[in-house]
C-alpha cells in the first residue's frame, strides 16, 4: 500500500496520530517501523503495542493479532505523505520562527516567546522542552524528530497557538527533520567550534545550519548576525543585518552594563531607539535581545510594548541562572559548553572585577577538538578552575581532563572527578564578593556514564551544597 492509501485506512479507524519511536507513541496512534542506522522498527513493536498502539505500519509481515498491520510498500518514501495526510501542514496556521547558531539558540527563542506573547499566543520548542498554552513538557531534543514535532505543531493549531519560536539545530536539519516544514522567519545567530566530530569541517556545519533558510518562505525574513563573519554569507529575498561592531540595518550602539542588566540604544530601519533595557547580563545577551527585536517587530509588536516588555525577561533555566538571593557571593549555573560560549561567559563576570571560580569538563563522545580550547580559556579567565567531569559517557573522564589541559601551562587549577564533589568543593571555598559559575548542563536533568544515564541535576547539587554551606556556618558561628 502507498502512503495516501494507508492514511485513508488509519482515519476509518478513527486514529488521528502517528509515532515512529515507542517514547513518544501515546494511546490511540498509529506505530511506524523505520529503519535507522542502529535500529529496526519491528524490534519495538511489542512495546508499541502494550503502549496502546492501534495499529502498526511495516514494510514486511508482523506476527501480531492484536491490532492491524498495514503494510507498505517503501516506509521511507511514503514517511512525509502519512504524516501530512494525519495532521496536515499545521505550520501554516502556527506561524514558525527557526533560530540556528552554536550559541545563543535557547535565549534568542525565549525572548521571542516572551515579545510575542505580549501580542499573540506563542509556543516555544526548543532545549528547553516544548511550552504553549499554559502547558510545558520536557525534551529529549532540540529539534524533535519529525513524527514527533507535527504532532506538537498540530496539538498548537488545535490550542489556536498562532506562532511558535523553534530552535534549529543542525543535527536536526542534516537528519532531516524538518524535511516538509516551512518557517516565516528564520535567525543565524552565530558560528563556532562545536559538533565537528560530526561536521568534520567549519564549513560543513555552516552549510548544514545554512539548510534552514532553504526552508524559509519567498515572502519570509531571514536574520542574520553580521559581526559572525558566516552571517554575510546568509542570503534571502527579505534579508534582516545585525549587529555591534558592524553597522547593519540594526545596530546596537552605546552599550552600558548594569548590576542589574545592559542597556544600549539600538539603530533600526525607522529611527535609533534609545536606552533600551534588559535584565540580563553579558554583551552576547545584546545580540540575543537585538534578533528577538527584530522578529517582534516583524509581526508588529509596538516599540511600546517590546521596551516594556524586554525589561522584563522570565527566568531562562540554566542559562546564566543565579542561585543565590542574599548571599554576599553568587553561584551561577550556565550550559556554555563551547570555547566561544564560555569565553562570552567569563569575560562578562570579568568585567565585574570579582574573583571568579569556574567548575567545567567536557562531554565524551563528543567533539574532542574544542577540549584544549575549553580548558585553556577556563585557565585565562577564571582565578581557580575546578575540571570535573561532564557526561563522560564510555570516555574516561581523566584522560578528557588531560586534553582539556593540553594547551595551558596555568596552574589555577584543580582536578575533582566527581561532578557533585566538586561543585561541593567550590560553594564551599567562595567568600564574599567571589562569583562561581557551574558550567556545561545548564538545567539538565541526567548524568552519562558507562552507558548508564543517571537521574542528575547541577541547580539540584548547587542547591544542596549551598544549604549544608549556610548549616554549617550557621552552627560554627552560634
């Protein structure tokens, strides 16, 4: 059977969702056996069926009386038909803004979500799990797979959600997630060290984020970081610049960081917009607020609402998040993991002249290329580095640690293995006016470590170790 043929048969039976992978099939839809490089379908069809899958979708016979198996002659070929026919092209009715880059994805989409909820009813999906209508729900990617990512498009159609801020990732786009999908806006942020262990080259993981503005309506906006030099290689019909140091259509310009946030004036196609404020630190944050500007404005939030609003940014978990609230110190907890990312982090904390404590590692399985990189900028800018590991996975963590010291003849530096030991070690030894800063999973909720995935949490080890901090002072100082 051909893909129109089998979606015809699915909506006789009333089933009204499909799902290729078994952690997201919910009771009620269709389960697809794809093939992928290290699996078959068939082998999780027991699971889909005690999951409450209705009927299975297969190129060859399945032992199963259970339910109905509707054979298809090319799975692969007919993927993106079945799925259109069952929810329809819902990115037509929620209005899709991509964000790719290496860095600043997860807080440039948050500021659109906020912006234009000021206005419209806004979704967001992204690192940070998928939010709309007052739901929020967590993640294993940052682009979900296909199957998965129309059912949550369709779920905000039927939610009357009409745009939706959408972080793009590169793996996403190589693999094809995004394959039938169009975006209304698209934003590069920005290009750096990352992924080359699957890119291979700088220029390979360019063309792959680059796919995103292929996706992007004739009549759409694509924009563009101009002071990353692969921004002016970013071309569409309707092209949005920015930046600091370059002078593009928008411009941040007079740049003045606060205790409490930035402001900056901003130089737009209409007129200089002065004394713009945000609440949060970091001048790579200006170039985030500037994009998420830019895409409010597209869909005609007023300078009024933007200036008030922009002032008054939720809490992005993991994201340079702050854990201390009266404490004459601070503890941070950010997801930099990438030399650029960390470098932007600790030279912002620099600039506010306090001794700064940094706890970092890095991924195994990962790209090993930035390891020195990551360690020696560590050394440079922080005044006591702690290296720890960091998702290790199969990797051992010692040995990661060594490369990330290959490049630094430093010596302001520590090793502790254990991830909770350190952080421990570091809330512990800060005195006042020290900033400490937990970087690499952000708001992650897992460890990887011998191929086991363990329940974890940085905010959680920070939390814990700052309570035993404050008993401990409390009974020595009675």
């Amino acid at each position: 059977m051909d893909g129109l043929s089998i979606a015809k048969k699915l909506k006789e039976l009333n089933i009204r969702g499909l799902s290729d992978d078994t952690r997201y099939l919910e009771p009620g839809d269709a389960f697809i056996c794809r093939k992928g490089k290290n699996y078959d379908g068939r082998d999780f069809v027991v699971d889909a069926v005690f999951r409450g899958a209705r009927a299975i979708i297969s190129e060859s016979p399945i032992a199963t009386t259970i339910v109905p198996v509707f054979l298809c002659d090319d799975v692969e070929r007919h993927f993106e038909t079945m799925l259109t026919e069952i929810y329809g092209q819902p990115w037509r009715k929620v209005s899709l803004i991509g964000i790719t880059g290496t860095d600043g994805k997860t807080t440039t989409a948050s500021i659109i979500e906020h912006l234009l909820n000021q206005k419209y009813e806004c979704g967001y999906i992204g690192t940070n799990g998928i939010r709309y209508a007052g739901l929020n729900s967590e993640s294993r990617y940052t682009t979900p797979p296909l199957c998965y990512l129309l059912k949550i498009l369709k779920r905000m159609e039927r939610k009357n959600v009409s745009h939706c801020a959408m972080e793009v990732s590169s793996q996403g786009l190589v693999d094809k997630r995004l394959e039938p999908v169009e975006f209304d806006v698209a934003v590069f942020t920005n290009l750096s060290h990352e992924h080359l262990d699957t890119h291979l080259t700088m220029e390979n993981y360019f063309l792959a984020k680059s796919r995103l503005f292929t996706k992007l309506r004739p009549e759409g906006l694509a924009v563009t970081n101009i002071d990353s030099p692969y921004g002016y290689r970013i071309s569409h019909p309707r092209l949005a610049t920015y930046g600091i140091d370059n002078l593009g259509d928008w411009q941040a310009i007079n740049i003045r960081e606060e205790k409490t946030g930035i402001r900056f004036d901003l130089r737009t196609p209409e007129a200089i917009i002065t004394n713009i404020k945000i609440n949060l630190t970091g001048l790579y944050n200006v170039y985030n607020a500037v994009a998420a500007i830019i895409c409010a404005r597209e869909y005609g939030v007023s300078w009024r609402t933007i200036l008030k609003a922009i002032g008054n940014i939720p809490k992005i978990p993991g994201r340079m998040e702050l854990l201390t609230k009266d404490d004459d110190f601070q503890v941070y907890v950010d997801f930099a993991h990438t030399p650029a990312a960390l470098q932007a982090v600790l030279a912002s904390m620099r600039n506010k002249g306090n001794r700064i404590v940094i706890v970092l590692g890095t991924a195994g399985n990962k790209d090993k290329s930035k390891r020195p990189a990551m360690g020696k900028i560590a050394c440079a800018y922080a005044d006591h580095v702690i290296f720890t590991a960091e998702d290790p996975r199969d990797e051992n963590p010692a040995a990661i640690i060594r490369e990330m010291l290959s490049a630094t003849s430093a010596n302001n530096y520590e090793i502790i293995t254990d991830r909770k030991t350190a952080i421990r070690k570091a809330v512990f030894s800060v005195k006042a006016g020290d900033i400490v800063i937990i970087t690499g999973k952000g708001n992650d909720n897992y460890f990887e470590e011998n191929k086991i995935v363990y329940e974890y949490s940085d905010i959680s080890e920070v939390k814990k170790a700052l309570k035993e901090k404050k008993t401990f002072h409390e009974q020595s100082c009675p």
